[in-house]
C-alpha cells in the first residue's frame, strides 16, 4: 500500500490545518521495504464449505486471503497467466516493482490458498459447474476492457485502449524492447486518468514522442497529482481543452489524429464544468499510434444468463441482497471495479475484506454459529513524547531517481524514504490516538 495507495486518509490529517498531513503512505513503505516480515504458515482447513474466487486481482486475493484464514478451503480462478489483475497488467514496474508484488502473492499462496491460472471462466468452467463444484463463490473480475472513444478510424491499426495496450506490453515486454513490437515515434495518448499516464509513461520509456490530450483542464484530471508532475518532468507534453475527432490512416494503419479545440460550459453531473466544442478550432497530429484511455469497463461476456446474478446498465454486478456484497443469487457476492467501476487499489483490497466478511456471516447464519471473532491486533506501545511548541515543518520530499536517467528504464522511481527522513516524519505527528 505504500506504492500505489490514493492516501486518502491523508487528507484527514490534523497536521495538515498546520502545514502539511504527515507522509502516511511514504512512512507505510518504509515499514514494509525495512521491518521483518513474519513468517508465513499454511492455514489448515477447518471448515467443510468450499470456496471459489473469480479473478485473481486485489479484490480476490484479499477476500481469499481473509477467507484461508479463518480456515476455508479457497481457490482463485484466474484467465491470465500471472496472478495480480491491474496490480500486474496495468500498474507499470516502474510503480509496483514486480519483486514486491510477487511476493505479497507468494504469501497468499502459502497460506493455502490455490491460484488457478489461465482459467476462464464461462469457457474452461462453465458458471454452472462452478455454482455446483463450490458452496459459495466471490466475482472480482475487475474492469478490464477500455471504453471505446465513439470516432472513426478507432478499429486503424496501432489504436489500442489503454488497458490493452498495458497488458499486451507487460505479456510481451521481451518483443517491445527488441522492437518486434512497436509503437513508432509520435503517440498520442487520449484522456486525464492514472491510466493514461500510465500509458503515456511507458510509451516514452518505449522510445515516442508522447502528448496526452485531455479536454478538460490540468485541476479536472482523475490521475495522481505526483503522477502528471512526474509525467511532465520526463517530458510527455500534455494538451488541455482537446478532444479526438477522428483518426485517420492508410493501408489500415493510423497516421494522424484530428482534434477540436474546448472551452468549459456549465458544471456537470461529476462536478466538473463541461468541456464546449470551440467552432472552426480543429487541427490535425501526425502520429503513429493512438492510446485511448477514456475509462473502463467490466466484461461480463463470460456471465451466464440463467445464474440469477444480476448486471445493471453499466456492465457492473448488483449488489446488497442483505449483506453488502451479495448478489440476487445467495451463493454468488461480488466486489471490487466488477461493482464499482474502475476505481483504486485500496477500495478494491477493501472491498475484498468486505466480501469475506460477507461470506463467513452468510455462512455462520445459515449454520446456526456465533459471529466470528477476528483476532487481536498486536499491542504497539508507542511513547508519548508532545513537544511543548510544534514548528512548522513541510512534509518529507519521496527521493526520486532523476528524470533523465528513469525514462530510459523501468527501474522504480520512488527511491523510498532513508531511516533518518522516516524517523524525522513520523515525528511530526500530532499523536490524536494519545489517552491522557
């Protein structure tokens, strides 16, 4: 959580009504970079119910974490052939190094927990099977499919969306570095989200010329602020107040981009002010390849009509039939993007302890048990130490590798926080959680 965490609760910091929050999320990867981790023992199965995870993403593994646990015997189907969903196929190495997210996989994986790989449901097991091999079953199938842009030309070759393009470079890393895949020299990257950024940083570290449009302006873009800050040090240009018009190509494949210049009208349904189109503004980029990275979308092609699961009209599972996470269908609960839509890493982990904790209460209900009761955390005692003035110090700078040198690699940019800079942080802390 210390790498790709949105820190949220940052925001609620009351050192930030001073200067700034303290650096939660930079002092939550120096713990997990530097302390002992704890060894990791397999879980014996102690419950007779049977459980199947759809989609070895957050999401999943963390609610068969949860599961394994509390003594379930768990398997995680999954159609790829790594475990991770958007931890591995969509976040780059250069922010999730792939080192660190095997192993918070391996220790899933010892605790019990069977992963089953290049497993499709819906056409290796039918949800039928699926329904009848298992007691309950979990859906965390992500939001893996792009959102198509609605212009012509989107089907010209080298058009890619922006998760697919993600996937297709981390499945075949070997064949972009030797050139036998490529993106050519100028792409242009559609749209404002941590995605497109994503997108836009590995085509440069590809060898591009790279400039995203988005047709709002910088303040209404989705993405991380340090990520577009990190964006435009490496020098990926970024146009405001455009949008793609259509795409043209030859031989069936793309050569240009036609765009139209926006003004922002009124405020709409997302709080953000309209993007207008500006009459007689349209002009026209010569690339080589276009990445669309507008939103994504659940795929639900793999459902079966008769299973009783319910999908609304945006793609995405129906949920909260008496607990939070369960379906129409009893036996079937579901989390994560597949419910939400694309959203974080966090709300999807926690959508997984969510979906868990469903699960053992259905289950505990329907067998006449008592809750369970989660074991106790470890007691920290920390000392307490109030300074008699607190000075106003500026949150701690994350070290990062040079701009220069890091887009010619995809080594990890955030260097992490040395011991000193760690300690000097935390001890900015205001300590609310002390009891006088």
């Amino acid at each position: 959580c210390g790498r790709v965490c949105d820190h949220k609760c940052q925001s609620k910091c009351r050192r930030g009504n001073l200067d700034e929050p303290l650096a939660i999320k930079f002092l939550k990867r120096f713990i997990t970079d530097n302390a002992s981790r704890p060894k990791i023992e397999p879980v014996p199965v102690t419950r007779k119910e049977k459980i199947a995870v759809v989609g070895a993403g957050p999401a999943g593994l963390t609610a068969a974490r949860d599961m394994a646990i509390r003594g379930y015997k768990v398997t995680v189907f999954e159609e790829l052939n790594k475990p991770g969903g958007m931890l591995y196929w969509g976040i780059p190495s250069y922010r999730l190094p792939r080192n660190i997210l095997d192993g918070e996989i391996d220790d899933i994986h010892k605790l019990g927990v069977d992963i089953r790989l290049n497993t499709r449901i819906g056409k290796d097991i039918s949800v039928a099977q699926l329904e009848k091999d298992y007691d309950y079953i979990y859906l965390a199938t992500g939001a893996h499919k792009s959102q198509k842009m609605g212009v012509p030309g989107e089907d010209l070759k080298n058009v890619f969306g922006g998760v697919e393009f993600l996937r297709d470079f981390n499945a075949n890393e070997d064949k972009w570095f030797k050139g036998k895949l490529s993106l050519g020299k100028n792409v242009a990257v559609i749209g404002g989200g941590n995605s497109a950024i994503d997108a836009a940083r590995v085509a440069l570290r590809l060898g591009a010329n790279v400039t995203i449009l988005y047709r709002r302006l910088r303040q209404d873009m989705p993405a991380a602020e340090e990520e577009i800050k990190a964006a435009e040090e490496e020098g990926i240009k970024i146009e405001y107040l455009v949008a793609p018009l259509k795409i043209e190509g030859s031989k069936g494949k793309v050569n240009s981009i036609t765009c139209q210049r926006m003004n922002l009208g009124d405020f709409d349904s997302s709080g953000r002010k309209r993007p207008v189109p500006v009459e007689g503004s349209e002009f026209t980029l010569n690339v080589d390849a276009v990445i669309a990275a507008i939103g994504q979308v659940p795929d639900m092609s793999f459902m079966d009509a008769k299973s009783g699961v319910e999908i609304n009209k945006w793609d995405c599972y129906n949920v909260g039939n008496v607990y939070k996470s369960r379906t129409a269908n009893p036996k079937f609960f579901a989390g994560g993007d597949a419910v939400t839509g694309p959203a974080t890493v966090i709300g999807a982990i926690a959508a997984g302890h969510q979906a868990a904790d469903d699960i053992d209460a259905a289950i505990r209900k329907a067998n006449n048990e008592p809750t369970y009761e989660k074991p106790a955390r470890e007691k920290i005692d920390v000392p307490l130490i109030i300074d008699e003035e607190t000075v106003e110090t500026p949150q701690a700078h994350m070290p990062e590798m040079n701009a220069e040198k890091r887009k010619m690699s995809f080594a990890e940019v955030e260097l992490g926080l040395s011991r000193e800079e760690a300690i000097k942080e935390a001890c900015r802390c205001l300590r609310c959680d002390a009891e006088l």
